[in-house]
C-alpha cells in the first residue's frame, strides 16, 4: 500500500492486490472500507484509490517502496491496475 500527494489537497492510494485476492475481490466493499479507514485513522479524504496486479508497485532491490516512482506511474496511468476509483466514480479494468 502507497500513499502520496498529488497536490495541495488531492492524496491517492496504490493497493496491491494478491495473487489469490484478485479471483474474489469486490471492487466496492474494498474501496469502502479502505477510505473509511484511511479517514478514521489519519482523518484524510483520499481523491483517488488504485487497485493494482501483484508486482506492478515497484521497489528497490532491497524491497523497499519506491514512493516516487509509484507517484509518477500513477499521475501517468502507467500502473496495471485491477481496477480504480476517484470521486466516488469506478473504473474496472481486468489486468491480464
């Protein structure tokens, strides 16, 4: 999970979904509870929530996040995603 600013007052959210999530993985109860989370505990509304494929956040070679990177990727549209939400509007895309 990647959290970053995209601006002033925009955050978004890349979720990593596991391999074996993804056969049973419910776009809305997931979306739900990860932004009401997100608000319970650090009180930020998230403007957009992605949804990506296993492997798609990249990392170092030592396995840390690289956040930087997973901002660009997001800003770009470059991330494989499972499927996606911003402003209370949903995308489902199926990663192949």
């Amino acid at each position: 999970m990647v959290a970053f600013s995209l601006d002033e007052d925009r955050v978004g959210l890349v979720v990593e979904v596991g391999r074996h999530s993804r056969r049973r993985f419910d776009l809305l109860p997931a979306t739900e509870a990860v932004r009401k989370t997100v608000m319970q505990e650090f009180e930020v509304s998230l403007h957009a929530v992605r949804f990506v494929a296993p492997g798609s956040v990249p990392v170092t070679s030592s396995g840390k996040i690289r956040r930087k990177e997973t901002q660009h990727r997001f800003v770009a549209d470059a991330l494989e995603e499972v499927s996606a939400t911003a402003h209370n509007q949903t995308v489902t895309t199926e990663a192949s």
